[in-house]
C-alpha cells in the first residue's frame, strides 16, 4: 500500500515519568527548530509518548537517506551534540537514550484500512 519513499531516525529514550517526558519533548522540539528543520530534505520529527509516562520517541522523517546523509556530513554536529546535553542535564527528572547503533530506518510495508482478509 505504501508509496513512503522517505527515510527516519528513530530517536528512543526512557524517562522517569510524565512531567519528563513533556520537558523532553519540549527540549527536543526546539533542537529541531534550532539545529535541524532548516536543512534540504528535512520533513518533520514527531514526538510520541507512551501513555505509561516512560518513554519518548521522536521519529524524524527525511525526504531520502540521501538528504539525512547530507545533513550529517554538514551540520554542526558537536554543537547540536552539546546542545542534546544541555537539554538532558536541565530536565527535573530522568531521561535515558535507548538506541543502539545507527537509530535509522525505512519503512518496509504499511498496512491501510480495508474489508477484513479471510482464509477463503
């Protein structure tokens, strides 16, 4: 079903409850705006919270891995680094990142609404 032919960084990370996870999402947010959202290619981050209050997710959707490439052979990294930990350092609770190696992904299969498959 899917034409998506965009590629994501998927960003994880656990907190210690509500009020952390709406501080990291606003901290995050304005990564985005500051760091991020200005360079070609750059589509979006949506930022999901977990209804149990200990996890935050924001996915960052580029136009091509060819685009998020480009971003990050040229953006400045280590500024954008500091600035992560910053946010991380000012948060009143506890925020720790679950990635593990390159956090990036395409989408592979979607599926839409549609009449129920049967066996038949």
């Amino acid at each position: 079903m899917t034409t998506d032919t965009g590629f994501y960084s998927i960003i994880d990370y656990t907190v210690d409850g509500p009020a952390t996870q709406r501080e990291l999402v606003t901290a995050f947010a304005e990564i985005q705006q500051r760091w991020v959202r200005f360079y070609p290619g750059y589509r979006s981050a949506r930022f999901h919270i977990s209804t149990d209050g200990t996890r935050v997710y924001n996915i960052v959707h580029w136009a091509s891995e060819a685009d998020y490439r480009n971003f990050v052979a040229t953006s400045d990294t280590e500024g954008r680094m500091a600035a992560i930990r910053e946010a991380l350092n000012g948060l009143s609770g506890k925020a720790e990142p679950r990635m593990s190696g390159n956090p990036t992904y395409v989408v592979d299969r979607e599926v839409g609404p549609g009449p129920q498959q049967t066996d038949a």
